[in-house]
C-alpha cells in the first residue's frame, strides 16, 4: 500500500482509537473542538459520524446478512486461466487487462466469452480478483521463482555432517580449511589459489600455494600441509565448495586421512568457518593483497613466502583465545568478551603436550636459530619480489605439472619451460 492512499476502514478505527483516548481525557470545550477540526481533516468524515463513532462502538460488526454470490463460477475460472496465462500477476496489475485479455484468450481458444462475461469483468474489483486466486495455486504454478533442481554434487555431501567446530575445542587437530583466490578483477582463466589450514585449539596455520583448482594441484597441496602439520588432524572441516567435496578429493581424504572426521559447514553461513575465514586476511590478504597470481613462478615465490609466514607466525605472533571460564554477569551487560593470555601456537602446542620429544626438540632449536627481526626482513623482501613477477602472457598456458611435489626437494624447480613461461 502507497503512503499517498486513502485510509481504509480498519486503519480509521486504529486512528478513531487512540485520539478518542486524547478527545475524553480533554475537558476544555476549545480542545475538543480543535480535535474533532484534525479528526475531520485526517479522515474526510463528517462531524456528525466522528462524534458518532467516538460515543459509540469502534469494534467493527459483523453483517446481519452476507450478501450473496456476486460473480459465478465462470467469472472466477476465466479469471484463473487469464492470471495463469500471465504466470499469476498481482491483482493490481491484472484487473485493468482482464477484458482484452479475454477476448485475445478466446481467439485461442482457452477460455469461451460472451457479453455478459466481459461486462463483468469490467466490473470486477481489485480486491475479488485477489480473493479469487488463492495464494496456494500461486505458489505451486507459478514459474517465477520456481526452485531448481538440487545440483547433482549435493549428494555427495549428503552423508557429512553439518556443524561448527566449538571455539573452546581443547585438543588440537580439528582443522579448519578454506581456499583463497588471487585472481585480481577477473576470476576468468587459471590463477593461483592458497589453501589454508587453522587449527581450534592452538591457532597454528599452515598455508600452500597452488597454480588452478584441478584435483592434481590440490591433492599436492593437501598432502603437502599434511606433511608439514606436527599433529594428526581428528577433524577436517571445509565449506561446501564443489573444490573440496568432490569424488577425488573425498578418496583421497579417506585414503590420506582414514581416522579423521570430514564435517562441513551449513550452507551460507561463512561465521562456520570463522577462524580460517580470520585468518584468509590477517595471514593472506594482508600480505599478498588481491593482485592478479596465475604463473609458475608467482606461485613458486609465493609457497617460499609462506614458508617464511609459517614460521613468523606460529614460532613469534601471539595469538589470544577466549577464556573457557564463565564471565561475570557484568561482562556479559557490556559484551565484553574475556580472553586467555596471548601465547603463540608453538607454545600452545607445548602446553597441550602432542608434541613428541624429537619434534619438540626440533621445533625448540629452530625458534632459538631464528632471528625475528631477520625473518621479518626476508618476508618484506620475498613480497617485493612476489609483486615485481610479470603475470602470464596471453596465449600461453601455464603447465601446472611444474607447480607439483615442489616441497619434497625443498627448493623451487629450476626448469627452462617454467622460465620462459614466467616471461
């Protein structure tokens, strides 16, 4: 309903209601006629009927007698195939076309008119015809709006549990997994991704770069961050992307991770995924920005800068959790949220006790080697370097097969084609 349309009945009631309040609690003769002047003015009645209705009854009654049927059966069916015709407008926009509707239909031969029909027509209300078309028709005939068919790789995620992994989960392992596009301002042709792990518990990321979305480069990725995870993961929880549940993906997880739980998040409901959805900024974005990667050698640079941001990270950048102790009611007024000591994932990791001596020692010696302000340095260094690679070259395709198995040497691959393709 426009602002600019006429009361209706009931809205006048409502009105009549709250300014009889202010018209009886007035005793000054004066005040009561100056209501009355703006009762008139609002609702374009008499004066008469105003003080009529107010020293009366506002509830509405019911009619003595129902009036009978105004329009028959065939007024109502020519209605319904002319609104189906037109795939169920509203009443509105239906009632002033009905008559040459009628006519163009009985040309057709969908529906058999006469003058009597038409003449009817004419006469009809907006508020019969919306009567006449029950919304339930409405909604299982209408084509507009009709839902599509379930894409068929739902039903691979038919048997995976939907949840959201508890912020105060006490064991490390349950990972959260989210995919990053550097594809600039187009997302058209091949372009680099990173995968990102983040554990609950403890806050330790683990990051890999991988050239397109095809299950030989995330296979790669994924067995890469599993080898470089210093803890057996008990849960892997994706989004819904078709990236990560598709038939060989989930093989391979069974095959990779036969003791892990796959769990999911609920269809569009990003805060599921929130601590890896945290970190896609904090730990990618922030670095890497949203520039254009889609070479061999961008996503071999960048693999070398998370290597360098893994260890800035989970060896040196505290990182705070919320406390699992109970807040006081005062807290909870204010919503202040109470957090635990800032510690790094590496110390987390300590204090839970999963590590095992020789990782531990291991991991113990490589902090103490590491000079933060060096590390520091080296990642703003690796970034410059990252920023000044040309991107590809139209018409030449980048072979994905140099991008694979590059962490079991430790080194990028040193190949002629991925040189000349780099540009």
């Amino acid at each position: 309903m426009s602002e600019t349309d006429h009361m209706n009945v009931d809205e006048r009631r409502k009105y009549l209601h709250k300014m009889r309040l202010r018209y009886w609690e007035t005793q000054a003769r004066r005040e009561r006629s100056q209501l009355l002047d703006e009762m008139e003015t609002v609702l374009e009645l008499h004066r008469k009927s105003l003080l009529r209705l107010i020293h009366g009854e506002l509830a509405r009654k019911p009619r003595r007698k129902q009036r009978g049927r105004t329009y028959s059966t065939e007024i109502a069916h020519a209605i319904r195939v002319i609104a189906k015709s037109l795939d169920y407008p509203c009443a509105e926009r239906l009632r002033p076309n009905l008559v040459w509707l009628a006519e163009h239909l009985a040309k057709h031969g969908e529906i058999q008119t006469n003058a009597d029909l038409l003449e009817k027509l004419r006469q009809v209300s907006v508020s019969t015809v919306r009567r006449m078309l029950a919304p339930s028709q409405k909604q299982t005939e209408r084509l507009a709006h009709r839902r599509p068919p379930r894409s068929p790789h739902r039903s691979l995620t038919q048997g995976i549990p939907m949840r959201r992994i508890a912020w105060n989960e006490p064991e490390p392992g349950h990972i959260e997994v989210d995919l990053v596009h550097h594809c600039g301002e187009s997302a058209s042709g091949q372009y680099t991704h990173t995968l990102q792990m983040v554990d609950i518990s403890t806050g330790w990321c683990q990051c890999v770069a991988v050239l397109g979305r095809s299950y030989l480069v995330m296979a790669d990725g994924f067995q890469y961050l599993l080898e470089q995870l210093p803890f057996k993961i008990q849960e892997l929880h994706p989004d819904n992307g078709s990236e990560f549940f598709n038939y060989h993906l989930l093989r391979f997880f069974g095959q990779a991770l036969p003791q892990a739980e796959l769990s999911r998040s609920r269809p569009y409901e990003k805060n599921d995924n929130r601590f890896v959805e945290e970190n896609n900024y904090s730990l990618v974005r922030a670095y890497v920005g949203y520039v254009r990667l889609d070479t061999v050698t961008q996503t071999h640079w960048l693999n070398q800068l998370y290597e360098k941001l893994g260890l800035y990270h989970n060896f040196f950048q505290p990182v705070m959790r919320l406390k699992e102790k109970a807040v006081s009611a005062e807290d909870l007024k204010r919503y202040r949220r109470i957090y635990d000591e800032p510690q790094t994932p590496f110390d987390r990791l300590l204090a839970k006790g999963v590590l095992s001596p020789e990782t531990e020692q291991q991991f113990q010696a490589l902090r103490e080697a590491t000079n933060p302000c060096q590390l520091r340095e080296e990642i703003a260094q690796l970034i410059d370097r990252l920023f000044a690679l040309p991107g590809a070259k139209e018409g030449i395709t980048e072979d994905v097969h140099l991008t694979l198995g590059w962490w079991k040497n430790g080194h990028e691959p040193k190949t002629e084609k991925a040189t000349n393709n780099a540009g």
